[in-house]
C-alpha cells in the first residue's frame, strides 16, 4: 500500500497576490494609551460579570442542585431557603448548601430508584433483579424497609404500580381502559393473582442486619413473573419521596442548615426552620369535579406535613393520577386486598412538630387507603394526634381538624360556595 498522501487535483481559488501596506507611525503613544484603557475597561466589565455570576445575593432562593449530580427525577424536589441569615457569606453559605443537598438527594433518589441501574448503589432496581440473594444497600434504604413494618406488603405491589403507571401516561380512555384493572376483565384477574402471590407469603424481603436484605420469592411466583415479563416486583412508588425528603432534612439539619424547608411535588414538606417564620400550604379538596383551595395551612417552626388525595391539582400530578371523560379518576393508592385504587377520603393532611414525613405517612395509610371513613378512621385520627400527629380533612365544604391552635387562613368563599370550620 503506497503511503503517500493523495493530492487533491481539484482546482481551487487562487488567492490574490499579497499587498504590503505602509502603516503610519503618528500617534503612536495615542494609540497606545487607548488600546491600554481599553484593556483595562473590557476586563474590569468581564470581571465584574464574573463577580455577579458567582457572588449570591441574600434572602429567599430556591436552592439548585450541581449540575454534574446524576438525580432521575431532580425535578421533583425544591429546597426553598433563606441565605444571609448567618454569619457566613451568602455565597460560601450556597455552595455549602449546594453540596450537601446534592449528595443527599443523588444517593436518597438513586436507592429508592426501581427503574434505573446505578453501578455502585445496589437500589430497588438491583433488588428486583437478584431476588433470593443476600444483597448490602445503602443505609437510607435500609432503614426505610425497616420503618415500613407490617406495611411492607404495599412494596410488593410493585408489578401492579407498574399498570397503574401505564393507566395514568394513557393518551385517552381507550389505551387507559387496557391497563385498568376496574374495566379490562384479563386485568382485573392478573391483579388477583399478584394480591393471592402477596397473601400467601410468596413473597416476602428479609432484613439481615448490617444493610442487608433478603427478596425472597416462591418458585411459582418466579415462573408467574417470567411469563408475563415482571421484572419489579418490590417498588416505593408513592410512597419513596417520604423518605427522600427525611433524609435530606435530616441531612441539612447534620449540617448545621435549617433555614428553608424541602418539599416534594406530591405532597412531602419538611420544615426546617425554627426562627418563628410563617410559611403556608395548600389544603386543597373537590367537590363535584371541581377542584379548590379549600384554605391555607399557616404554621411556624419546624414542621413536617403530609397530603395525600385521590385527585390531580397541578401538572406535576400527571403521573400519579387518570381522570376519564366521565369524570372518573384513577390514583397511586392501591389496597394490598384488592390491587384497586382505594380512598377513604378524597385528601387527607396531617402534620407533626415531632415526627418525620415517613413515619406521618405510614400512621395515615390505615385510614387512607381503606373502604371508608367511619368511627373507627376518626378513633384512629385521634390516637394519632395522642402521638403528636394531628390531622385536616374537608367533607361536604367543612374543613375538620384536631390540632389546637391550627391556623387556617383563606377559607373558601365564593358567596355561592363556601367553607365551614370545625374541630373533631
């Protein structure tokens, strides 16, 4: 093989021949001293620029996150603060921030993450792939399956979550009724058959000790799952941005950081703040379709608060919820009896100076998730407010609520539709 370089024979422009040009030497220190100046003013400009980029200012921001951090659904969680408070600079007090807020969240959301794989965090994911192997998680994960309790079964739902998601990304009726469990006969019985697995022990995660555990699945649930390609049967879902949150709190709080609180796009706040700053929530409900702010939930101190309900508000609910042309809506809340979306109430909020999201989140789920809402779900309510747990709920336009001193502002009132209060 020859190994000289081809020419190109093609026939290019020809340049036009050089031109030397006699320069003036007049004015030269003028010119000089411009071009100096002019130095001088273009890098006072781009330092300033850089200055002003990198310099934050004081109070209220929304916290980002580093942008190398590699969070699935980043989007999902806002970290409101209120840098300048200390002694510390605004901008060192940021990038402090930033960093534990990061890895806080990178690690909270990739071990709780059942769809993604992550090469060093043996995640949900990672579970759901070696089941009946003795895996070592993370910590954070670890103590989740420990809180979930006698409530673990909910995580065994995973395969029917899995429906539900393609339910609530449905175009239309006709591609949500396939996935529906309540209008589509063949689905309705996969549901039974996953929820008699659960019943019977078929599955079951082990706790090991030391951040180890345990999926342990029967042989015939191992060969129901190949044939109808299950490949999650252990999934969070609703549940996991309880935990992510606690842990980023409890995180910033480790750090010395409490000026802010963080919350979750489906219902999860966690205030940090203890300096006597009111903040507000939402207490939305619906009636007839039609969807309210019901009143504002205003409270100082730290805080945890939970909301969940049956019903989208914003558009970040898309993936948690269908609404049918008739008005008929489908949701994240599934019973372990049935597999159904089952509520009690269309939205029910609680909230604690004392506990965490998660542990607010599994004393609500009993009353919830259930078939109504009786003598024994309002008893249930106030033995939690005995645990310092207190609880809001709208029925028929009335706000009912157990925590004294609860601060309500902005009730409802149309003039045709409007709100009562009344304690429970």
């Amino acid at each position: 093989m020859s190994n000289r370089t081809a020419r190109d024979n093609r026939d290019l422009p020809h340049p036009k021949p050089v031109q030397r040009v006699e320069l003036s030497d007049r004015h030269v220190r003028l010119r000089l001293f411009l071009v100096v100046i002019l130095v001088l003013v273009g890098g006072s400009c781009l330092a300033y620029s850089l200055m002003s980029w990198l310099t934050v200012d004081s109070g209220w921001t929304v916290i980002s996150l580093d942008s190398a951090a590699d969070i699935v659904e980043s989007g999902n969680f806002e970290l409101q603060y209120e840098l300048g408070a200390t002694d510390l600079g605004t901008t060192a007090e940021n990038k402090a921030i930033v960093l534990v807020y990061t890895d806080a969240l990178e690690l909270a959301c990739q071990s709780f993450q059942a769809d993604v794989e992550y090469e060093y965090v043996n995640n949900v994911y990672y579970i759901n792939r070696h089941v009946n192997e003795d895996i070592v998680v993370e910590s954070v994960l670890y103590e989740a399956f420990e809180r979930m309790g006698d409530q673990l079964a909910y995580l065994y739902l995973g395969p029917l979550y899995a429906e539900y998601y393609a339910v609530f990304a449905s175009s239309d009726d006709m591609e949500a009724a396939v996935y529906d469990p309540e209008l589509n006969e063949e689905q309705g019985e996969y549901f039974a058959q996953i929820c008699s697995f659960i019943a019977n022990g078929d599955i079951k995660l082990v706790l090991l000790g030391d951040n180890t555990v345990r999926l342990e699945v029967s042989e015939e649930y191992e060969a129901f799952a190949e044939e109808y390609e299950i490949t999650s049967y252990l999934d969070f879902f609703w549940m996991k941005n309880a935990f992510i949150v606690d842990y980023v709190a409890e995180q910033l709080a480790a750090s010395g950081y409490t000026n802010g609180q963080i919350s979750s796009v489906d219902g999860y706040v966690r205030c940090l703040d203890e300096r006597g700053v009111t903040y507000g929530v939402n207490l939305m409900d619906i009636q007839d379709g039609i969807v309210r702010q019901a009143a504002t939930v205003s409270y100082e101190g730290a805080e945890s608060i939970v909301m969940l309900k049956d019903f989208p508000v914003y558009s970040t609910d898309a993936m948690s919820y269908y609404t049918y042309e008739n008005g008929e809506i489908r949701s994240c809340y599934l019973s372990v009896e049935t597999g159904l979306c089952t509520s009690a109430l269309s939205g029910l909020m609680c909230y604690s100076g004392e506990a965490g999201c998660a542990e607010i989140m599994l004393e609500m789920m009993p009353v919830y998730i259930a078939a109504e809402f009786d003598d024994e779900s309002l008893s249930a309510l106030s033995e939690m407010a005995g645990q310092g747990i207190y609880s809001i709920y709208c029925q028929d336009q009335v706000i009912y609520y157990n925590g004294e001193g609860l601060a309500l502002t902005d009730v409802y009132d149309s003039g045709s539709v409007s709100y009562a209060v009344e304690m429970f």
